[in-house]
C-alpha cells in the first residue's frame, strides 16, 4: 500500500484571503456558466493570483489546456515575432508555420494528413464528417456512428450527437441521427452494436469528462480489429489525453492501438485555440476541396503556439519525467483513497487523474472542489461524483506534494462531523 500523506505545513496553513469573485459577470454574460467565477488575474507556472491577491496552485490547468503552466518561458516571444510577421491568412492561402506544424505532427505519429481547426469539438466535427465521406467514396452502404456512454465530445451539433450525456443533449433535441451508444470498456457487447451499418467508431482512451476513466487494452484492441475487418474508421479523441497527458505523446500509443484519425487540441496550443485531425492517407484520399474548411484553422499565430508546444513535449527526457510525475500523483491519491472513506477510488492514466467520492460520502464533488480552493488549490469535476486533477506537465514533486497535502486537509475537514469541522 502507498505511504500515506503527510500534510505539509505551507498547505495546511494556506488560508488564503477570501476568493475574489467577478460579480460583473452577473450582469453581462449570458448564464451559460456558473456566475460569478472566481477573477484571475495572472500566474506563472503552476500557481496563479486572483484579483485580491489570493495565490492558487492550479491543478485546472485551463482544463488540460496549460501543459507548460501559466506564462511559459519562449512562449510570449514566439507569438510576438510571429504576430509581427504575419498573423492571420485565412483558409485561401499557405503559411510557413502551419507547414511546420503538419510535419512536425504527422512525424510524431506516423499520420500521413493533418486537418487544422480551432477547437476540439470542431476537430470532432470534422472527423465524424470524414468518417461519413470515406464511407460514401468506398461504396459503404452504412452510415452510422458509435460513440460510448460517459464519453464528451463536444458542444457543436454532431460532437453533442455522440455525447450521450442526456443533461446536454435534451435541450437541443433533435440532434443528427444515425449515432448508436455502446457501454464503455464492455468488449462482449462490441458484437450487437458494431455492424457493417456502421461507417465509424469515436472513443476516447481516457474518458477525461466522466473522471479519467482509462480503457482498458482488450477493449481498444477489439475496436481496432472489429472497425478493420468491417472496413470502419477508428477515430480517437485524444483533445484532452494527447500532447503528453497519458504519458506519451498520444495516449493511445499506451494501449499498443492506432486509429485511422485522431482529434487533438486542448494542449496543442498552449493557451491559443487550435486543433487537429490527423489521418491516414486512407482517409485523406475521401477528401476534396471544398467538402470542408476552416477560416482560421491553422493560422500562423495558433500554428506558431502549437509548434512552440510540440518542441517542449517532443524534448528528450520530457515524457519521461511526465511519467515520474505521474507514478508520484497516483501513489499518493492511492494513500488519500485508502485514508478517507469518503474517496471510493482514485484513477487515471499519466497526470490525467480524478478521485470519485463514495455513494455514501457526506459531501458532493462541489464541496470537495470549495474546500481545496479554500486552502489553495484549484481543482475540476469530472462526471457526477469525481474530482479531476490535472497539473501542468512540468509540475514539480513538490508542487504535487503540496496538493496531495492540501486534498488530504480538504478530505479530512469535509469527513469530520459538522460540528467538528474547522
């Protein structure tokens, strides 16, 4: 069993000044957040100050987006330079640094074509169409789509097709048909659902929303020999476990498993808005111009950001040092899972990792995450009872030492009687 967590002194004695909120946001934004938000204000590595001068240990990481931190070394001069140069082309013309990047990619993967874009759930899109265009140039007769349940792909209207989530889907009903659901992780079940009907199978290698929920290789391996053999596509969303979050550059590379496309993004950009699907030349070869596009998709600013980031993650040691990090992060939330009754398990892949709460735990995961922001550290659900945590690639052991001491003291207090919580 892993050595139990010794809080810290700096962690337990991070009372902070009261979380400054933006209150401004009642009245002008539309309500689809929960307002008002605590107001950041800058940061620098893993740590960031909100507008009262309150310091967090961010293990947010803009939702998996901050692989460097905050304000990475290089990053501002690099996009300086460029936003000098030449910032945007649109879709009607080429640009060095969008080149650079699709050769940078598609080496790092052995993808053959890169599509760029703006945002994960665009990338999805995007694939999903492809996935329907390869089927109709190879004389297909199906056309349908799997997706799995607890799987987040996305709020445009054919990524929250294969969102099964009803909470997000019922109010846009009617959504794209044609779009089966299969439980996640049931090989035995592969065969009732995956059909010669179907043109394409979307899944995730982690279920980053539903709480860092990995596959398991059986599982990736069956869908990689049931969609080859049906002449299916395989497509992968690594948006939240790519760009070294699993551990290795693509998470899938872990499972021994390769799609006909993968969908990347979140990280990709550090900070900027891009995305990318890669593919094989099997599927590139459906294409045509004018089938789809993207105004700004790879554009020289966002394509200089993500190719600032591939050369930090591509760096020798990098991945490696990821994995260190990550052997740490899970053997200490096993010590906090096995400490409190309230934790039923601790998981994930690389440091993508969640905590869920017991049925019977006496608070919620929003409880958890006010009682960590209260002490200092800034944490995100995932799914109805689990807690993600997610630090910046290049966290430091003492950074994860000083949020596993802080979790501890936010688990202790939420687990003590009411009347004897401090």
């Amino acid at each position: 069993m892993p050595e139990a967590i010794t809080p810290a002194a700096p962690a337990v004695a991070a009372a902070i000044v009261p979380a400054a909120f933006a209150d401004a946001e009642k009245a002008l934004l539309a309500p689809n957040y929960p307002l008002p938000r605590l107001h950041l204000v800058s940061g620098r590595g893993a740590r960031v100050l909100d507008v009262a001068g309150g310091e967090y240990l961010d293990f947010v990481s803009g939702i998996a987006v901050n692989a460097f931190g905050h304000a990475p070394k290089g990053l501002a001069d690099a996009l300086s330079s460029q936003l000098g140069t030449l910032g945007h082309v649109s879709n009607l013309f080429a640009n060095t640094p969008g080149i650079e990047l699709a050769q940078a990619l598609t080496a790092a993967t052995g993808y053959d074509r890169a599509f760029f874009c703006n945002s994960g759930t665009e990338g999805i899109e995007a694939a999903l169409k492809f996935a329907r265009a390869r089927a109709l140039k190879k004389g297909q007769k199906g056309r349908d789509l799997l997706a799995f349940k607890g799987g987040f792909h996305g709020r445009t209207g054919f990524a929250l097709s294969a969102t099964y989530t009803p909470s997000y889907r019922e109010p846009f009903l009617p959504l794209i048909p044609g779009i089966r659901f299969a439980d996640y992780n049931d090989v035995s079940a592969l065969g009732s659902v995956l059909d010669s009907e179907v043109c394409g199978v979307l899944v995730e290698p982690i279920q980053g929303e539903s709480g860092a929920v990995p596959a398991t290789r059986d599982f990736l391996l069956a869908l990689r020999t049931r969609t080859t053999a049906l002449g299916a596509a395989l497509i992968f969303d690594e948006v939240q476990s790519g760009m070294g979050r699993g551990g290795h550059f693509l998470a899938q590379e872990h499972f021994g498993v390769k799609g006909d496309m993968t969908v990347m993004s979140k990280a990709l950009g550090a900070g900027l808005p891009i995305a990318a699907v890669l593919m094989t030349s099997d599927v590139a070869d459906a294409l045509a111009p004018g089938m789809h596009g993207c105004t700004f998709g790879g554009n020289p600013l966002c394509a200089t950001a993500a190719n600032w980031a591939l050369s930090q993650v591509l760096a020798p040691g990098f991945l490696e040092q990821v994995r260190r990090s990550a052997k740490h992060l899970a053997q200490g939330m096993d010590a906090l899972a096995a400490k409190h009754a309230g934790v039923r398990e601790a998981r994930g892949l690389g440091l993508l990792r969640a905590i869920e709460l017991a049925p019977d735990a006496a608070f919620d995961a929003p409880a958890l995450i006010a009682a960590a922001r209260e002490r200092g550290l800034l944490l995100v659900r995932g799914g109805e009872r689990a807690v993600r945590v997610l630090p910046p690639l290049n966290v430091t052991l003492d950074e994860l030492n000083e949020a596993l001491s802080i979790l501890d003291a936010a688990l202790t207090h939420l687990g003590a009687p009411e009347g004897a919580r401090s």
